[in-house]
C-alpha cells in the first residue's frame, strides 16, 4: 500500500474499530512523529471513543517528566532505543485511562544519526493490558517525512497484531 495520509487515517480508523470491540482505549508516546500518530486518529470521527490521550515527548526531559522513563535508562541506552520506548508506552498506560498503548522514538533525519544509529532508525513498544510490553527497532528509507510516515503505520499495524483477541 503507497503511504499517504488518506492510508493512515484508514488504518487508524480500522484500529479503532479494533478498540471499540474490546471496549479499549488508546495512548501514545511519540517523539520522532511529533503527534502524528495522535493527529491521524484524531482526524477519525468518532475517535473520542476509543482515543484517550497522546504524549508528545519529544526532548528527554518530556519523556521523564510525563511519563517515568528513568535518567538511568536515557543515559544508558539513549533515547532512541527499546529500552526507553518500553518505559514510554508503560509510562503511557499508567498516565491514561487505556487499555492499549504504543511509543515511537527515532531519528528521522536528514541529520542526527550514527554509525549504530543512522537515519532512519525508529524503536517502536507496545504495552496492552495483561501482557508483557513489546519492543522492535525498525530502519526505514526515505526524507523525513517518509520515515515518520513509515513509522506511524507500523505502529498501528504492530497494535492491530498485538490486540487480544474480541471475547
């Protein structure tokens, strides 16, 4: 499917449907995309329903301060890493009414990168009630529009995968 706008909003509409059978609602930590994630569910009318809140957690103060990621886990594995994105969505939950959470964290470009970091690279986690939280690191290609793009989708993809099964 060729990203666009009009794809995500489909995928995050499906996603909500997703919730609302389960009675579920959504947060998310987002550092890279800047709350686009949170802009194209909220563009879904109905959202309300199945939304909860969106934490744009961009400096490592942010994520600290709204949601508990520890000093110690920024100093020792940085900001772009599973470890933190964990603590993001954890945070996420423990800070919201939902049932459901994801964290992005990456480097978009076009600067910022390294040899073990490069462009393109976006730690992604996934915390659902009464499951142990997920964590993957994807590198995607592209400006970087097309990487923050990349990765909201593969977030709500990854979310759709992880959801119980409707009782």
């Amino acid at each position: 499917m060729a990203l666009n706008q009009a794809a995500m909003e489909r995928l995050a509409a499906e996603l909500g449907v997703a919730l609302l059978q389960r009675g579920w609602r959504l947060a998310a930590a987002e550092s890279c995309t800047g709350g686009w994630a949170a802009q194209a569910i909220t563009a879904i009318p109905g959202s309300s329903a199945w939304f909860d809140c969106g934490f744009v957690t961009y400096s490592n103060e942010a994520k600290v301060d709204m949601l508990g990621v520890d000093l110690e886990t920024l100093a020792r594995f940085g900001a772009v890493s599973e470890a933190t994105v964990r603590e993001m969505a954890e945070g996420a939950l423990r800070k919201s009414r939902a049932q459901a959470s994801f964290a992005i964290s990456g480097i978009a470009g076009p600067t910022g990168g390294s040899d073990s970091k490069p462009v393109g690279t976006v730690c992604f986690a996934w915390a659902v009630s009464c499951q142990a939280t997920e964590s993957a690191t994807q590198r995607f290609d592209g400006n970087r529009r097309l990487v923050r793009m990349q990765a909201v989708e593969y977030a709500f993809r990854q979310l759709l995968a992880r959801l119980p099964a409707v009782p």
